[in-house]
C-alpha cells in the first residue's frame, strides 16, 4: 500500500479482490481495480454503485465546500452513462463544526443535489471525537435505468477516438492554489488568479450527463481522472479493456495557470489529481457530436488519440506507466505543514 493515496493494483489484487463477501448472480460488474463503479441487475434494470470518501474543506467556504464534495461522489456514478439518481450520505463530524457551519454546508448539498435531478434516501449524522477535517464520513450514489445505456469502463475498443476534457492538474492546481494562496506569492498574481479559478471545473458530473446524451451507445468508455491524472485515467482505462492507447499529448487541452503551478510545486501535472477531467473512448461516429456538444457547455476537450489492439499507453511514442503515486499528496501534506508552521509563529 502507497503511503499516501489509493492503493496500487497489487494490493488489491492480494487483499481486497479475493475477499468479496458472498457471491450473487445479481452483480454483474464487481470491484475492479481502477473502475469508478459496480453494477447490478435487479430484475433486468441496470443499477450502478459508486462509493467515495466525504471531503469538505472549510477553507473553501462551506457552501462551496458542500457542492465541491458532492461533485466528487456523483462523478464516479455519471461516468457510468446513467443519469445519477439516488445518494446515501453519511457523516463522521469534527467537534467543532458548528450548527450553522453544517446547515451551509448541507443546504449547498441539497441545492446541487436538486439542479442534477438527485434524491437523497438515507444517511447518518453525528459528531465523534477524533474526527477531523477534510474526511467527514462517505456517500454512496446510484443510477438507474437500461443496461444497453451503461457505458462500461472496461468497453474501449480498437479503433475508437480518445478524447480527454479539460486536460492535467486541474483539481490540484485549484484546490492548492486556493487553500494555500500564501504559499504562491512568488507566482505572477495573474498567473495565481487563473489557477485558483480552476476549481470551478473539478465538476465532471454535467460533462458526463452531456458525453453520454450527446454519444449514446457510440460512447464505449468514460473514466474521470481522479488521483494519479491524466496518465493514471488513460493507464486505467486500457488496462480494464486490454487495449492500448495511443495519444498526442499536444491534442490534449491544457487549462491556464496549470503548468506555472505545478512547475512552482516540482509536480508532474500528468500525474497530479484532475477531478473534472474526463477521458472518454468514443465510436468515430459519434466524436463530432460529443466534441459539439462538449464545445456548447464551454467545456474544453480535445480528441488526443486512438485505441489499437495491444496494451497500457503510448504518449508522443513513449510508453507511460501508471504512477501508483499522485504526487499532489505530497504537496498538500508539505503546504498544509507550512501554513501551520506560519500560523503558531505568528
């Protein structure tokens, strides 16, 4: 297991994948190193699962905190080509949290949660000793509707068009860039400016909910780049299919203030955490309608490549491995050091 992070494929491959509780005929997509979400078949409707840790930041401002988290959870089930319908959500709080300071950040939840269609079931509330921000507790979301719409994200095949949205870095450069802001004080205030505005885009619930509208069943793989990148996503998703990916890096957007800012930080921008980023495997019949459709939302996307028969990834003729590491938590460890450090001398 990484010290920071998800943990590698060979971990779970020995302790997770061989203890999976009971088996039933009703999964028909179980966990998988990699994939956003889980599969079942009740009585011929698809059901897609997806689970994630709760993050809120109170640096952030605790509305904008609360669409931030919920963002992230129902990315995981969008990708799945249903429409996110139903969430669970459970929360472990600080002591400290206030009524009011969880009344801001609830209804913020509910308001984005209500704009995507969303119904919250269930859940759990409390406050626990030893809980401590930004990991608050965990949700659960699903989506409901026809097996024949699941965009599967072991589905690439050869001779699809691979498109990525958005491009690399882009959750890290705004979330560190925002949370730290006098860590970056040496960065061109425009170039800082431009940065911190990229955590308005770490939402790739509507681009998913557009990709799969506009594409349909010419959407054959849909991955958000999370922890690990760009590089992680493109690894992920030919790894699950068997396939190989072939990418033009210069194909592939890439946001301002990203590369400034992961220069200043010393981190690799491909291999930083993206939320918001898509990388999607399309039929070559449907990519004019999804780039169109992206183009319409303001979305940037770019087609960066081809699928071949093969395996892992190509960029620019040079093979790219999975970084197991994102070098982001690293950088959110020594910045948050820091400001504590500025903090207690002052």
């Amino acid at each position: 297991m990484t010290d920071l992070g998800k943990v590698d494929r060979e971990f779970f491959d020995e302790y997770i994948y061989p203890r999976l509780g009971a088996a039933r005929d009703d999964v028909a997509l179980g966990p998988t190193h990699g994939v956003d979400f889980g599969l079942l078949d009740i009585d011929g409707t698809a059901v897609a699962i997806a689970t994630d840790p709760l993050s809120v930041l109170p640096a952030l401002g605790f509305e904008r905190a609360g669409r931030f988290a919920i963002d992230i959870v129902l990315s995981d089930i969008a990708v799945s080509g249903l429409d996110p319908s139903h969430l669970a959500v459970s929360f472990t709080l600080p002591p400290e949290m206030t009524d009011d300071q969880f009344a801001e950040l609830w209804g913020a939840m509910h308001d984005e949660a209500d704009d995507l269609g969303v119904s919250i079931v269930t859940g759990h509330t409390a406050r626990y000793a030893g809980c401590s921000y930004p990991w608050v507790g965990g949700a659960t979301a699903l989506a409901v509707g026809d097996h024949d719409d699941v965009v599967r994200p072991d589905g690439a095949k050869p001779g699809d068009d691979v498109l990525v949205t958005k491009g690399p870095g882009v959750e890290a450069t705004g979330l560190l860039t925002t949370l730290f802001p006098d860590a970056f004080s040496d960065l061109d205030a425009d170039v800082l400016a431009a940065a911190q505005d990229r955590l308005d885009e770490t939402d790739a619930v509507r681009d998913a909910m557009t990709v799969s509208a506009a594409g349909g069943r010419g959407v054959h793989a849909m991955h958000d780049a999370t922890e690990c990148g760009v590089h992680g996503a493109l690894n992920e998703v030919a790894g699950s299919a068997g396939v190989q990916l072939e990418i033009d890096e210069s194909s592939v957007p890439f946001r301002p203030g990203v590369r400034e800012t992961c220069e200043y930080l010393g981190i690799d921008p491909w291999r930083s955490t993206t939320a918001g980023s898509l990388v999607v495997a399309t039929d070559p019949s449907v990519t004019d309608d999804v780039v169109a459709a992206l183009d319409a939302r303001g979305t940037p996307v770019g087609v960066a490549g081809i699928v071949v028969a093969g395996e892992g990834v190509v960029v620019d003729g040079e093979r790219i491995e999975h970084p197991d590491v994102d070098p982001s938590w690293a950088a959110y460890e020594r910045l948050a050091r820091e400001a504590d450090e500025s903090d207690a001398d002052e």
